[in-house]
C-alpha cells in the first residue's frame, strides 16, 4: 500500500470506531415512520409475557362464561322437563277425576228400580190395552190404511200373549217396525199427532214387557 494513502484509512477507521453502539438501556427506532414503538429488550419481553398472561386470563374468562351459559341452558331444559312432567301427571289426574265424576257413585237395585220405574212410559190404560183378550185401541195417527199390516200383527201377538203363547221378543221386533215405519212417515202428520202416535208405540212396548207402573 502506498504510503501516501495511510493517513486516509486511519482516519476512516477511527471515524467508524467512534460511532456510538445502540445500549440495551437506550430506545430503539422500528419502522419506516420513524416512530418509537418499543421500549428495552427487558421492557418488550416483559411487555410479550404480559400479553400472553392477558390472553390466557381472557380465553379464562370467556370459558367460564361458556360454561355459565351451558350450566343455565341445561337448568332450563331441566326445569322445562319437570314442569311438562308434572303438566303431564296433573292432566291425567283431572281426567280421572272428570271420569269419576260422570260415572258417580253405582246404584243400589233399589234405586235402579226407582229410576226405571221413573222413566218408564205412561201406563196404558184398560180401553187402550185390554189385558184380558189384549185387544188395542190405536190413536187416530196409526190407524191410517198404509200402518194397518202392522197394526193386525200386532193385535194378533197381544192376542195370544193374553193366552200364554206369545214370545216376549216377537212383540218388541212388531212394534220396533211399526215405529220404523211412522218415523219414516213423520212428515205426513202434524208434530202433536206424530209425538203421541210416538208415546202410544213406547208404552206399549212397556205394556209387553208385563211391567206394572
């Protein structure tokens, strides 16, 4: 190297050695604005630990209120549970109840006597029924010529139940075709008419039956 350049490098190097060294106590700049964003190495690792503890203390909490909201969620499903359990039971009870109290307390056979004999038809009397030759005096509705097939089979039967040769059911099935056939009639009487021609019918089903009112 030529001698006249040796003052020249000695003074670039000492220029470089002279250049201050950034302290572990000094600020340091980051970024292109140029602003101060971190403090010390210690300060940033402190700062660094102190972020992670604060997640760690969020991602706590949010957890825990997780499990408030399940712990509340499952009280309700449960409560909602019992209260459909014991709408449940509480509906069966009334309707027991409710079937208890419209089949009421069983009648004695006395008392089933007594009603029968309180809903029972009017008693026909002897000129409507003669119970010795059983001979009938129909009401002015059923004598009409299109009821007079009916009327002769009825007669015959009540005829020879005063004789003692007469099946109980034969009068019933008589008459139940005879109220067939005026229920299918109705329209060709006035209501009065149709109603006792009715009654007439009811109480001589009960006449045959040998109930006494």
């Amino acid at each position: 190297m030529s001698a006249r350049f040796a003052p020249l490098l000695l003074g670039i190097a000492s220029a470089v050695f002279i250049v201050p060294l950034p302290s572990a106590s000094r600020a340091q700049t980051f970024g292109d604005s140029g602003g101060t964003y971190s403090s010390t190495l210690e300060e940033g690792i402190q700062h660094g630990y102190a972020d992670v503890v604060r997640s760690y203390g969020m991602a706590n909490l949010l957890n825990s209120q997780a499990v408030g909201q399940i712990e509340q969620a499952r009280k309700q499903y449960i409560q909602n549970q019992i209260a459909a359990t014991q709408g449940y039971f509480e509906l069966r009870r009334y309707n027991t109840e409710a079937r208890r109290a419209e089949r009421g307390t069983p009648l004695s056979t006395e008392q089933y006597v007594r009603l029968a004999r309180e809903q029972a038809p009017e008693g026909l009397t002897a000129t409507q029924l003669d119970p010795l030759t059983g001979s009938i005096n129909w009401p002015a509705p059923l004598r009409t010529p299109a009821f007079e097939p009916f009327r002769r089979r009825i007669e015959r039967l009540f005829q020879d139940r005063a004789t003692g040769y007469v099946v109980y059911g034969e009068i019933q099935a008589a008459i139940q075709e005879l109220q067939a056939q005026l229920k299918a009639n109705a329209d060709k009487f006035p209501a009065n008419d149709f109603v006792a021609a009715k009654k007439f019918l009811d109480s001589l089903a009960w006449a045959a039956r040998g109930v006494q009112s």
